[in-house]
C-alpha cells in the first residue's frame, strides 16, 4: 500500500474509505493530495474486495477548495496590465492550466461507484469532486459553491449536468453559496442526513452495493456514464478544459489586481474578504446571516 500523507485510506463494510486529511486547512486540495486521491483510486479499483468508495474529508469540512497559500502563490507576483507572473510566458502559463486543470473525469469514469460524504464546506474543487461522485450524500451543514468564478475562474459543466440549464447559470456565473437542502432541490446531492449519520448512510449503500454481483454493478454503471458520454458530456468535459485557459488568463486588471495586491500585502484572508465582501450575505449557508445575529 501507498505511504500516504495527505489521505486517509481505511478498507471497511466492503468498501474503503477515502479521507482527505488536511483539517487544519480545512482539506484544502494540493497537488500533492491529487496525486495521492488518484492513488488511492488505482488501488481500491484494482481490489477485488472493495465493492464500492466513499470520499469524505476529516473534521468539519469536507473541502475548501484549493490550497490558496500552496498552488496559488504564483499569484503574488504578477505582472499587469498582463496578469501574467514575472518569468512567465503566455504559453507558459497556457501549458500550466491545460496540464494543471482538475481532472476529475477520472472519479466519473470509475468502474466501482464513488460516493461523495460531505459534510461544511464544499467550495471550488471540493465542490467539483463532490459533483463528479456518482452519489452523494451530504450532512445537514454542507454547503457547496464556486467563489473562484469571483476572481476569474472557469465553471464546470457537471454543474449544467446535474442542476439543470438556469439552475447551474444562476449559482455558477456569480458562485453563491448553497446549502445541503438547495443542493438536494436542484440535483446536486441524492439524500440530506445529520452530520452524525453521514458515514453510516454512505456505507449503508456500500453494504447494499455488495449484495449485487459485481460484474452487474459495474455494467449498470458504465450504461450510465459511458452513455452520458455517447451523448456528449467528454466532450463538453473537454471543453471545460480548453476554455479554463482563457478563464485563467484573460484577467481584468480593474477587477483583479486589487484582489492580488491585498493578497500579496495583507494576506489571504483579506483576498477572501475583498473578493466575497460584496456578495454577503450569501443565500444560503452560515454566511446568509450577518455576523451580528
């Protein structure tokens, strides 16, 4: 097995839990932490005792996105009115997203299910990852959302997928926040549970997978994806990640560099809050609510 430091991976109830293990940085997604979650899905496909997957994320979040004081340093030094980093070409920063962008088809196109546990906080990539599960079950306090669309990101189209044309346009082009019920409303997730019940949920289904042959579960599931994919979604997947490039590169400098200078000079903390200020309250979540209350 993997020396892994960054997940937790612990075989259970026929199935094996994967866990992000960062709860300090609330699983703030490294690169790092990618490399060891694809891992780890190499592996548990590959044993033929483990009938299914749950990822969750250790502690009170599921995860917050990307790691903004890791992978996003680069961000620091910029060089405007180009928003390119000192050093860098614009081919080299457009073989930088076509190489780096989050590839999660691979979670999509497993041949074992992926079911999602997520309880907090599911932003940005942790929200992608919870959207490409093939279930996903969320705790009473989830809440799910792309705040990156903020500060000049590109949108999934999972999102347009499993909510629906006006409901994916509504929250991905100004990234709101959610909650486990509007998730649950507009398709994202497929039950809402008490934060104590949430694993026990997921590997209720695990054990009920297991009762069916697997060789059935996995041709029930690929007359699924790989239909979904005949239809068209790799493509539009593709696309995703073509137009991540221009996303991340054709930056305002009106818009952006305030955010990347407070960044540089206060910190990320005081980035967050000059990019999501004007947007709180949000309509869902713990930050629906003005601090006061």
């Amino acid at each position: 097995m993997p020396d892994y430091k960054e997940i937790l991976y612990t075989k259970q109830r026929g199935g094996v839990l994967i866990t992000l293990n960062r709860p300090e940085a609330l699983n703030a997604i490294t690169r790092p932490m990618l490399k060891e979650l694809h891992d780890a899905l190499d592996e548990a496909e590959a044993d033929p005792d483990i009938r299914a997957i749950v990822i969750t994320g250790a502690g009170r979040a599921f995860s917050s996105g990307f790691d903004q004081t890791t992978t996003t340093g680069r961000r620091r030094d910029i060089q405007w009115p180009y928003g390119i980093q000192t050093g860098m070409s614009a081919a080299d920063l457009m073989n930088y997203w076509s190489a780096d962008d989050v590839k999660l088809i691979r979670i999509f196109e497993m041949t074992k299910p992926v079911i999602g546990a997520v309880r907090g906080w599911a932003m940005g990539g942790g929200c992608w990852l919870a959207l490409y599960t093939h279930i996903t079950i969320a705790a009473e306090d989830a809440v799910f959302a792309q705040p990156e669309v903020r500060h000049g990101s590109n949108t999934t189209f999972m999102w347009t997928l499993l909510a629906g044309f006006k409901n994916a346009l509504r929250y991905g082009l100004v990234g709101d926040h959610i909650d486990a019920q509007e998730a649950l409303r507009i398709g994202l997730v497929n039950k809402v549970v008490p934060v104590d019940q949430l694993l026990e949920e997921s590997f209720n289904i695990v054990e009920r997978i297991a009762h069916v042959p697997p060789e059935t579960v996995k041709i029930n599931l690929q007359i699924s994806t790989m239909g979904l994919q005949m239809m068209g979604l790799r493509d539009a997947l593709r696309m995703d990640e073509t137009l991540s490039i221009p996303a991340h590169m054709m930056l305002n400098e009106e818009f952006r560099r305030p955010l990347d200078e407070a960044r540089a000079s206060q910190g990320t903390k005081a980035y967050l809050q000059l990019r999501d200020g004007p947007f709180q309250p949000e309509p869902f979540g713990p930050r629906s609510k003005k601090k006061t209350e």
